[in-house]
C-alpha cells in the first residue's frame, strides 16, 4: 500500500511485521513449503506466538481489536513472497470473524481463545462439484436428526481442511433444493468428525495451503453447531466474501509488487551484449508499465479497504480491486517471466510461482467473470 497515505501508527506496524517477516518468515522458508507441498505450521506457531492471529478479534474476546488496514498491512508483508502463504493466516480470520459477530455464546467460550492459542484452526467450504460461482447451488445436505445434524455431499476445493485441528465452515443445506438462499446454514463440522474423508489436490497453486476434496457419509454435528440461525448461512457468507475479496486482493497486489522488485533487480544484474538488459528500452518500458500496472490495482485496493474500514458501503469497489489485482499480478508474473528468460523457470527465481498463483488468483474469491458481473450490477446494468 501507499505508504503517504498510511498513518504513522500503520507505517510503524507495518515496518514492525516486515522485520518480523525478513526474520522469522524468510522466502527461502516459503519457498520450501511450496516446493514440499507442506503447510508451514512452524510459520503459523510463530505468528500465534507474537498474538497476531487475533488482529480484528476485540479485546473483550481476547485478541488485538486492530483496525482493518492494520490487518490488511500484515497480510502484505506476510504475504508478499507467496499469495497461497498469506492465505494461511487470511482464512482462518473469516471464519473467525462469524464466530465473533454471530457466534452463540458457547461457541465463543468454545473457540475463540483456543484459536489465538494456536490450539484449533479454521477453514472455509463452500464450493461443490456442481456449485462454485452458482453459491445458491449448494446440494451437500444437513438433516436434523433430534440435537444433531446429519450431513451427505461432496465439498471441493476447501483450502486448508485437511490441516492439523481444524474446523470447517462449510455451508450446507439445511432446507429444500427449491429454496437456494433461504435454505442455507453455516455449520461447524470438525475435519476428524466420523464420516468425514478427504483427498488433497495436486493442484498447480496453492501448494502449501493445500486444497481438498471433502467426502461426507452421514456426519453428525451437534445442531448447536450452526452458526447464527439455520437458514441464516447465505447473509453470513455474502458477509463473509468482502472480508475474504478485500484480504485477497491486498495478497495479489504485494504479490504482484515483489514480482516487479524481483523482475527489477535482475534486470540491473543480467548482463547481455556488455551491458544490463535493464538498459534497453524494451526492458524498461515492460517493468514501468508493470509498476503502473501494480500501482493501479494498489490504489484500488487501498481505497476499498479505506471504505470498508470506515464501514461504507463497498461491494463495488472491493470487486474492482479484487478484479484488478488479481489479472495483474497475472500479467506482470508473465512479464517477469520473459525478463528472467531460462531463469524464470527455476524455482529457487521465485517468479514462476508468482505466476502460478497469479493464475489461480483469477478463479479463487470469485472468478474475474463473476467480479465485472458484480461491478454491472452496482453500475445499475
């Protein structure tokens, strides 16, 4: 983000995270994990340990009550090696966040302090085979079965479920097909819960994170489970989105500037025909586009956040930034890919997986398509 138009306490929190980051958090590390396909839990002990999973969680529940760009400005620097490693502090707060603001007494007591603790995770599961864009969709069934809930389906692409204690927030039916919206629930489904199998995706991003496949053969939960009221699940997840798009969209821009640095500093270094390729022209018109590009998606992004924060209205603008971030971190990956030429292709370069998860960055948090379809309907078309 900016930093002219942060205050003095964000700037110093944010130069705070970053040392934190360059120390504890290395890109050697994430390259690792991405390489080895794990998910980083040494990284996540360390972030539980200096009391940053609970940013947005009030203090009367225990955690840091800190504003939203504050949150956002970690996610940046934690992130700025790895959109899919930002994601694995960035998923969990969603899920949080509808226990904090909707949660029933007992589930508070239950979860929130184990999860600044570090003692229980969180993961969000909403797509299905036949149910992406189309969320109304949702088939996978939850029956009331006296104090419990029995649950049938099939749940895909759920980040992070497969992770050690964790709890799923997955949406379910809870009433007839023909209802879609009003037919909704969000329910707490442990991933050990008996039933419950999954199979992890060799998918080509995301690979520390992890996304999976969920199998559900008659699943008990305890009905006192649900999140809010049954019935209630599509306001809760719609809710839900614009903390997920605004936290995405920030991971594609820093993701998207480090691509750029990455490009720069070995545009300065290759030498080709007895000098830096980075004095061509060729070369320095694609990286100052690249930080025009990038730029633009950060104001976008910025200016989301800043309505949002302020609690406006922002569906719109949290769409534009979501959409601008992600198909330029894309581009510009692209872009770095041809400067480092041969280079580009090795892992330990960085920039092919800035590519990969650019390129997933265009499906996940809703497609691009599904963003100018948003973006219409609040132009009023």
């Amino acid at each position: 983000m900016d930093d002219a138009l942060l205050s003095s306490d964000h700037l110093e929190w944010r130069r705070v995270v970053r040392d934190f980051a360059a120390k504890e958090i290395p890109r050697e590390y994430v390259r690792t994990c991405d390489g080895a396909r794990e998910y980083p839990y040494e990284a996540y002990e360390k972030v539980v340990q200096a009391g940053w999973l609970g940013m947005l969680v009030p203090e009367s529940f225990g955690g840091a009550d800190f504003d939203l760009i504050a949150y956002l400005l970690m996610l940046w620097e934690l992130g700025r090696f790895s959109v899919d490693f930002g994601t694995v502090f960035a998923i969990p707060a969603f899920c949080v966040m509808n226990i904090v603001r909707h949660g029933t007494a007992d589930q508070q007591e239950q979860y929130l302090q184990a999860f600044l603790e570090g003692r229980v995770r969180f993961s969000i599961s909403i797509t299905e085979p036949e149910a992406g864009s189309d969320v109304a969709a949702v088939s996978t069934q939850a029956v009331l079965d006296g104090d419990e809930y029995v649950i049938n389906g099939n749940k895909m692409y759920a980040s992070a479920a497969h992770t050690k204690n964790n709890v799923i927030c997955m949406l379910v039916r809870t009433g007839p097909a023909g209802e879609r919206h009003r037919g909704l629930s969000l329910i707490l489904v442990p991933n050990d819960a008996p039933g419950l199998t999954m199979d992890r995706l060799p998918t080509v991003a995301r690979r520390a994170t992890g996304t999976n496949q969920i199998y559900l053969q008659d699943v008990r939960v305890p009905a006192r489970n649900v999140i809010g009221a049954a019935g209630d699940g599509w306001r809760l997840i719609m809710e839900h989105l614009e903390l997920e798009r605004i936290s995405v969209a920030t991971l594609y821009a820093a993701n998207a500037q480090q691509a750029v640095d990455d490009a720069v500093a070995f545009a300065k270094e290759r030498v080709q025909f007895g000098k830096p390729i980075g004095s061509f022209q060729v070369i320095k018109h694609t990286l100052a586009q690249m930080q025009t590009d990038v730029d633009a998606a950060t104001a976008l992004v910025q200016r989301a956040a800043i309505r949002l924060a302020a609690g406006l209205p922002a569906a719109k603008e949290v769409s534009m930034a979501k959409l601008c971030a992600s198909e330029t971190l894309y581009k510009v990956a692209g872009e770095g890919m041809q400067i480092l030429g041969g280079a580009a292709q090795l892992p330990d370069m960085d920039m092919e997986r800035y590519w990969r998860e650019g390129k997933q960055s265009m499906v996940g948090a809703g497609s691009s398509q599904i963003h100018r379809s948003i973006i219409a309907k609040e132009m009023g078309l």
